[in-house]
C-alpha cells in the first residue's frame, strides 16, 4: 500500500497498476484471515466486529486505489494528492482497528490504559508522608517489584502462547504494576528530603515507561511473529523494565534512614585512615 502511494504521486503508471494488483493480493488473504478468525471465535460481538473492521479496509482500500488512479490523471495536482494522503491515513486507521480485533489485542490496549490511569497519581508536586515505618515500606516495595518482575518474564513467555495467554499475563502485569506504584510513592513518602523524593519520582515513571513499551512491543509480536527484530526488541522492552526496578531499590535502599550518616562517618575514617598512614 506504501508502494501503490509513492508510485501514484510520482505518476508512475507502470508501478502503481503493479502496486494496486499487489494491494489487491494482500486484501483477498486480510479477508480470508479475518473469515478465519471470526469463525474461531465463541464471542459473537467480537467475530462481528473483526468483520465489520475488515469491511472498512476493503472498502477504504477500494477508494484509495480509484484516488491512485485519478491522482496518474494529473500528477502534480495539490488537491488530488491531498485526497490520496487523507484516504491513506483512513485506510490506515481502519487497518489498526482491524488488528485490534484479534484476541487478546483490546486486553493489552486495556493494560496499557490501566498503566497510563495509575501512571497520573506521580503528576503532582509533592506527596504526602508515609504513614509507615520504613521496614515495612521497603518491604511492600520488595515484594512488590518482584511480582512485577515476574509478571513482565509471564508477558515475555505468553508472546510465544495462544493469544488468550499474552490477555491474561498483560491483565496481570497491569495489576502488579498498579500495587508497585503505590508501593513506590509510598517509599518516596518516606524521603527525607525534596530532592530526595523527586529522585523516587523519576524513577517510577521511567518504570512506567518500561511498562508500556513492554507491552506494546509484546502486541507487536504476537500481531507478527516473523517481524524482523520483534523479539530482540521485546527482550530489550523486558531488560530495561527489570534495570529500571532494580535501579529504583538501589536507590530507596540509599536513602535509608542513617545511611548517609554511615557513608559521610566511613568516608571521615577513611580520611584519619590516611592521614595516620601518611606520618608512619
């Protein structure tokens, strides 16, 4: 379809005919998927609409091949290749809404949403103190990120399952992730400073981040398999969400009560340490 627009705009007749029976092609087989997946299906709300999803690329489809071919009637013409970019971009849209139709697609779009809802509690100034020591805060946040931890390795391995497994480990992932969070700003209530609470602050929205680039990279493979560096590109989105975790404990495990107390009275020592050493 890229292929049956940039031919059309250069005016190149010979390969946009070729790039419209190529469009054509690929339409026949999106159809005799779309029949595949509806009938595999037990919910008729969602076999109708995949259907309906896959109608509107057809027909999408069969207004941006007539605009194709006005736009060769006069290459150059502002208009005529205003209206083939705006069918395009639809045609585009209709295709994403097509894809989205496939089991387990809306469980991970809802997941990504959930993320997105629970990611707005850290847009604020500041947070109130915690009403916990901080033991048990730091505990809850332990426990908290192993599970999200895991959840992201179930994600990663549901990617290679049925589609009803990567629905279920995305619905996980998205309630470990929303227990972390607020395990998360329950520990930045326990900073000791402003800056120290900022600190905590970025580092749950660069897990959030993680979070939903995981995600989406784990809809985008399981949408195409055989994409080139799909997994390689998973495997990175699962890294860096495991990096970031660790990344946040380091840091709360830091700003401990008395740590820095500790650090400043070692690096003191460290000096008389020295100091002595130097005149013996």
């Amino acid at each position: 379809m890229a292929q049956l627009l940039t031919c059309a705009a250069q005016g190149n007749e010979h390969y946009t005919g070729v790039a419209a029976r190529e469009t054509a092609q690929a339409l026949k087989t999106l159809a005799q998927a779309a029949r595949g997946v509806a009938a595999s299906t037990t919910d008729p709300v969602a076999a109708h609409a995949m259907l309906d999803s896959a109608r509107d690329v057809m027909e999408g489809s069969a207004m941006l091949i007539q605009e194709a071919k006005q736009a060769l009637a006069a290459p150059g013409d502002a208009d005529s290749q205003q209206r083939l970019a705006q069918v395009a971009k639809a045609v585009s849209h209709s295709l994403n809404n097509c894809v989205n139709c496939l089991p387990g697609q809306k469980d991970v779009d809802v997941a990504l949403k959930s993320i997105g809802e629970s990611s707005k509690k850290l847009l604020v100034d500041s947070l109130p103190p915690s009403s916990k020591s901080f033991q048990e805060a730091q505990s809850e946040l332990n426990q908290a990120a192993a599970d999200l931890n895991q959840s992201a390795g179930e994600v990663v391995h549901a990617t290679r399952g049925q589609s009803g497994e990567l629905a279920a480990a995305s619905g996980k992932f998205s309630d470990d992730f929303d227990e972390f969070l607020d395990a998360g700003i329950e520990m930045a209530g326990q900073a000791q400073t402003k800056e120290d609470q900022i600190q905590v602050i970025g580092n749950l929205k660069s897990i959030s981040m993680a979070s939903s680039k995981l995600l989406l990279a784990a809809k985008s493979l399981s949408v195409d398999p055989g994409a080139p560096n799909a997994k390689n590109l998973l495997a990175a989105a699962a890294r860096a969400v495991t990096e970031s975790i660790n990344q946040l404990i380091t840091l709360c495990t830091q700003q401990a009560p008395g740590q820095k107390e500790c650090d400043n009275a070692l690096r003191e020592l460290e000096v008389i340490i020295h100091f002595k050493s130097s005149y013996e």
